[in-house]
C-alpha cells in the first residue's frame, strides 16, 4: 500500500482527461511549454555580460549645460 501501481496512475489521468478535456489539457501544455521558454530566455538574457549594456558616463550627463540641479525640500 506504499506506492501506486501504474493502473492508479492510468485511472487518475482517465479521470483528469473526461474532466478538464483534451483541448483544455493541450492549451495548458502549451502554455506550461511557453512559460518554461520565457523563463529560459530570461535567465540567459540575465546572464550577459555589463559590457553590452550601454551606461551613461557620469561626464556625458555632466557636459549637458541645460541641465538644473535641484534639491527638493518637503514642507513641514
């Protein structure tokens, strides 16, 4: 009585098939295959070196003459 033999198991997916249905189940794979391809797609994109990803240099932002520099004060 420990474990289940492979009759259970088919009995159980027979059951979760006449519930939920085929098209129900296929559109789930589907969208469990999309979210595991997002989520690998994501890990390798969080990978990359820093070198690709432009920054802007602290001169080029200091160089820009329009620029103001305020500090905000909240009123008591």
């Amino acid at each position: 009585m420990g474990s289940f033999s492979i009759w259970h198991w088919l009995i159980v997916l027979l059951i979760v098939i006449m519930v939920f249905g085929t098209k129900k189940l296929r559109n789930l794979g589907g969208d469990l295959g999309g979210a595991v391809k997002g989520f690998k797609d994501g890990m390798k994109d969080g990978s990359a070196p820093a070198e690709d990803k432009p920054a802007a240099s602290a001169a080029a932002v200091s160089a820009d003459k329009n620029t103001i520099d305020v500090e905000v004060k909240n009123k008591s």
